[in-house]
C-alpha cells in the first residue's frame, strides 16, 4: 500500500472572485475550442484498477491513486471507501461543480455548499441470494444545503439546472451502455 501513501494533495480555498474568475475563463475556453471543432466536446477519461488485499483495488487515474476497498463485513479490510462510497461521492463532487458552474453563468451566489447523498442498495443480489431484484442502488436521496444572498425560489430553479446538466447524476439516472471484455 506503500503506493497510495504519497504525499496527500490538497485544495485551497479561493475567494468568490477567484472562483468566478477561472469559471469564467474555462467556460470561455470550452466555447472556443468547440466552436472551432465540435468534435473537440468529445472527453474520454480512462481509470485503471488493480486487486490488492482481500477485495480492495488501488485505482489510478491520471496522476492520481486512491484506494477502494470494503468494510469487514464484505470481505474487505476496510482500508478505503467502498466502490459504492465512491459512486456516491461522484455524484456529490459532480454536483458541487455543476452548481458553482450553473451559479456563476446564472449570476447567483454561493457562500457555501454542501451535499449529502445517500443510496440504499440490497445485498441479496451481490451475493446471489436472490436474483431477482437490482445489484446496485434502487433509491438515491440527494440534499443539497446552499447558503448565499439569493432567494430559496433562485436556488431551487438553479438545482433544476444542475439536475439537467450534471454528468454523475445522467449516470445514476440513465442506462448507459457498457461493454465487458476479457483480454
């Protein structure tokens, strides 16, 4: 594990200015590039996992590496947050730059947010006790606590903007097609 052990990264705070600033500045430049070539909107981001311990997975993607693993319970050493841990943590993350990306462009402002999500999954499938119902989530709840000089009403259609525009979310919400391939 001694890899995962790096240095941890972190994140400084920026003033609302500083926000709005390189906001701004990355919106200009998608419009740019796009404009140019809308074949430039295409993304592909690619993330390599490799089994460690009992059932965790020490994942790279880019120049990042983090550990999933599971809690005792599931066979794990609970070393790490769980693959569901961290699909959820995908929504919550998604959804805080989608809503200061949706504020900034709407001219609202957001003196802090913070994003709660939770999903309940049942484990009959995942140990094929019963296979007749989901292995993954059948419900997610999503809560959203913005602070800032708007109104609620302002928010609230700013959340349905987010809602619309947010990729993780598309993901929880939508079926994608997904290809499985041994090599």
């Amino acid at each position: 594990m001694t890899l995962l052990r790096d240095q941890p990264t972190t994140i400084s705070d920026v003033t609302a200015d500083e926000r709005a600033e390189r906001l701004g500045r990355a919106g200009a430049a998608w419009s740019e590039r796009i404009a140019r070539d809308a074949a430039n909107a295409a993304l592909t981001s690619t993330v390599t996992g490799r089994g460690i311990g009992a059932v965790g997975t020490e994942i790279r993607a880019g120049r990042h590496r983090f550990l999933v693993d599971e809690p005792a319970g599931l066979a794990g050493d609970d070393a790490g947050p769980s693959p569901v841990e961290y699909a959820l943590g995908a929504l919550v993350s998604c959804q805080v730059v989608v809503f200061r990306l949706y504020a900034q462009a709407l001219g609202l402002t957001i003196d802090d947010i913070e994003i709660t999500a939770e999903g309940d999954l049942d484990v009959r499938k995942l140990f094929g006790i019963d296979e007749s119902g989901r292995a993954g989530f059948h419900d997610v709840r999503v809560r959203v606590d913005i602070t800032g000089p708007n109104t609620a009403e302002e928010y609230e259609r700013l959340r349905a903007v987010v809602d619309e525009h947010c990729p993780v979310l598309d993901l929880f919400a939508n079926t994608v097609p997904v290809r499985g391939a041994l090599v």
